[in-house]
C-alpha cells in the first residue's frame, strides 16, 4: 500500500477554504476553523496542508498554559521565548509577518476552553493579518461560538465529513496495487461507515489478502465471510434528523453562519 495522501473531498475542501484565507483581501478576517468526528481523515488532511503550505503547526495540550502556547509557537517559528508573555507575543508576530506563515493549532478544544489563549491567538491574527486555523473535535465550532470576538474574525468553516464511496474507490485505486471491486469496496465502506481511517485500515487488509493468494484483482466472491475487514468499531452513525440537519453547505464562507453542525 502507498503511504501518501489523497485528496478525496474532505481534502479538496480543506485545500479551498485554505487558498481563499491566503487570498483574502487586506483587512479582511483571516482565521479558520477545522472540525470533525476521530477517523474523517481531519489530522492527515490538516498535516499534507500544513507542509504544503509551509505553514506553523502547533498541537495544544491540556496543560497548556498561555506561556506554554506561546513558547511552543515561538520554538515552532524557530526562535528562543524569552521574556514576558507580552514580548513572546511582539517576537512571535514579527516573525509571522516577515514569513507570512499560516499558523495552525491542532487539539484546539483546549484552548477554546480558556479565554485568554483564545484572544491570545486572535491579537496574533490581529497584528500579523497571518491565517490563524483551529483544528478540534465535533462539538468545538458551537462552544466556539460564544467567543464572539473570534467568530467575527473566522472566515472559514470546514467540517470534516464521512467519506462516501466515490471517495473509497479514489482511496483504494491511488493506494493499491490490486483492483478491488466495486461490490467487495461497498460492503467495506458500509462497515466503516465513512471513517478514512478505518478505510484505509480494510483497504491495506483486502490487499494482504489479494496478494496472498496471488491475486491482481479481488471482488466480493473472493472475499471469505470469516475474513475481517479491521477490528474496532466504525464511528456510530447519525441519527436521521441530525443527517437531514447536516445536509448544509460543508465549507461555509464568513458572513453565511458558522455552526456546520
């Protein structure tokens, strides 16, 4: 199996909304937010970006203390923290203002929980005109929502989504060396329901399979009902009134609301 990225449309959606804040005009806001349930894709896509982009990337921990935010970003921008919080800030400013470098913070559910570090990244999108991305769970863009300061500043708004299957058939024809048939590819993509994780896992394992037994191709018949696809369970579906509510524009622009929920 190949280990790379493929863009399927949680990937695209990222690449889009990420393009339109770098091209944003000036004065416009420039922040971002990325969100979505454990095994979408969300932590692989975010990472291809990041390196494309060449941007900062940041993962915040429980811990984290505004200091401890700051330190770490000022290490990522490859400068030594010293001083106050205040001056960390200056020096960290200055740096994304020189280099233009989008910022990004992963496992930001921790740090919407504290208002300073919130406003903390919002004085450096402020004073830089930089990107600035959260990236956090489900549930992260509504408790976000009640730092209005913030949501006036967040122009994108990128819901990861379960992949569907014209996203499987991409996943497996780009990371396989053996075809995998369009019934043996449904019955595996039901039981992921959506997860790229779990997808990718089932994928690498029907590919052990095929070439075992010497196989260029592998479809439904060949596949032995005792075989696993991965163990675990898939992430448990939505309810159909939250899909039916789920159904708005995933990647939403700023001014159009920011809930994607």
């Amino acid at each position: 199996m190949e280990h790379r990225t493929v863009q399927i449309k949680n990937v695209s959606r990222l690449v889009d909304a990420g393009g339109a804040l770098m091209r944003r005009a000036p004065g416009m806001p420039g922040m971002g937010l990325v969100w979505g349930e454990t095994g979408y894709g969300k932590s692989t896509a975010v990472a291809w970006f990041v390196n494309r982009m060449h941007g900062v990337y940041v993962r915040a921990l429980a811990v984290w203390s505004p200091a401890a935010m700051l330190t770490t970003i000022a290490r990522e921008l490859e400068l030594a923290p010293k001083g106050s919080c205040a001056r960390i800030v200056e020096a960290c400013a200055q740096k994304l203002s020189e280099t233009n470098r989008p910022l990004f913070i992963d496992e930001a559910d921790y740090v919407i929980e504290k208002k300073v570090m919130t406003e903390t990244l919002r004085d450096l999108h402020d004073l830089t005109g930089v990107p600035v991305v959260l990236v956090g769970m489900a549930g992260i863009q509504r408790a976000i929502r009640a730092r209005q300061q913030l949501t006036g500043r967040l122009a994108q708004w990128v819901e990861m989504q379960p992949c569907d299957l014209e996203d499987a058939r991409m996943l497996a024809d780009e990371l396989l060396d053996v075809r995998v048939g369009q019934a043996l590819l449904g019955r595996l993509h039901e039981r992921t329901k959506g997860s790229a994780r779990l997808l990718v896992v089932g994928l690498s394992r029907i590919e052990a399979n095929a070439k075992a037994r010497g196989m260029k191709s592998i479809d439904a018949g060949d596949w032995k009902l005792g075989d696993e696809f991965f163990w675990g369970d898939a992430p448990k579906p939505k309810s159909a009134q939250k899909q039916r509510s789920d159904t708005s524009l995933k990647v939403v622009s700023h001014g159009e609301g920011g809930d994607g929920a």
